[in-house]
C-alpha cells in the first residue's frame, strides 16, 4: 500500500503524493517501484481519490471516531482492512520516490526469519518506519492501539513485536522522504542521474 494521507505542512499544505517530481506526481514513481513487488496496490488517501485511482485502489484513510489527520496508522487500518484475504501488506509512503525494487520481498522475509508479524527497513542506521511489511491478522492489535489515543508507529511497531530489515546495501536516497521544497529540489537532481 501506499500512503498517501499527509496534511503536506511542511510541502505548504500541498498532497505531497501529487506534488510534481520530474513531470509526474511523486505516487506515479512510488507505484512504478512497488507494483512489481505486490500482487495489488491500495492507496490510503483522504483527498483526491480521483487522481490516486490512477495508481491503485483507493482506500479513505483512517476512521470517523477517531476523526480525521489521524497519521499514518490509521491509513494503515484502513489498507488492513481492505487487504485481509492477504497474508501480508507493504507499506511505503507517498513521498519516498527512490524505494529498492527488492523491498517488499526483503521486509517480508526479515520478518519471516525472525518469526515475526512485521518488519520495518533501516538503512545507514537510520530507521524508516513507515516502510514495513506486516501480518494483515495485525489489525485488531492496532485498531485497540489506535482506540487507545496512541499515534506513534515506532510505538506501535516494537509493541507488536516488528523486527529491522537493513538496506545499508541500498542507494543512499532510498528511502528519502520527500517533504519539503527544498527536499522536493534534492529528489530532482537524484531522479536526473
């Protein structure tokens, strides 16, 4: 799934997922790396869900009671709860245009050789939370999480038990988020090279 339910205050309220990187919106580069990785895309999004069907399905991010710019947690749910015939979901954010092409596969088999319901990637020892792959039988936990007023993946993630998977083999912008101009002016001169 991708991720596309930011506000974009740091991208002057812009959908950071439409925002234009290299004449495309950054959900096209994020949907090109990852489609190949997964059997079928979903894409939380609370705004233009015209413009995202594009990419994949579209999924409204996060739930009435717990009210809406909720953060990423609650567009996973969502994207849980579309997904549940699936053993697993991956999860890579709107704004991160340069994503492995092996990342799926290499999360799920972290998790999987640590025994675990999730993994998360990591690369030149910073963490990056919001790619991860994880059980779709996890969604109950993180509904109760999520009922429970917390909003914090790192939280979330170590209560459900997820593991690292290391990309320190990885380009340096893999995992680059995109969340500024002048973040939006680095992406374009990696994306020219």
């Amino acid at each position: 799934m991708i991720l596309a339910g930011g506000q974009g205050s740091r991208m002057n309220l812009q959908d950071k997922g439409l925002v234009a990187l290299r004449g495309e919106p950054m959900v096209a580069h994020v949907a090109r790396r990852l489609a190949p990785q997964v059997a079928r895309l979903i894409i939380s999004a609370n705004r233009h869900a015209d413009r995202y069907a594009q990419y994949g399905e579209v999924v409204p991010d996060g739930e009435p009671q717990l009210g809406a710019w909720q953060g990423p947690l609650l567009g996973i749910a969502a994207a849980l709860a579309a997904a549940s015939t699936e053993e697993w979901l991956v999860v890579a954010p709107c704004d991160t245009p340069f994503l492995p092409a092996d990342m799926a596969a290499r999360l799920i088999g972290a998790a999987r050789a640590a025994q675990a319901p999730m993994a998360y990637a990591a690369a030149g020892g910073q963490r990056h939370s919001a790619c991860m792959a994880l059980r779709t039988s996890l969604l109950p936990g993180l509904l109760a999480y999520l009922q429970g007023g917390d909003r914090k993946v790192g939280l979330w993630q170590a209560r459900a038990g997820a593991v690292e998977a290391r990309f320190d083999d990885a380009p340096p912008h893999a995992f680059m988020n995109v969340n500024t101009p002048e973040e939006l002016a680095l992406a374009e001169r990696y994306a020219s090279q």
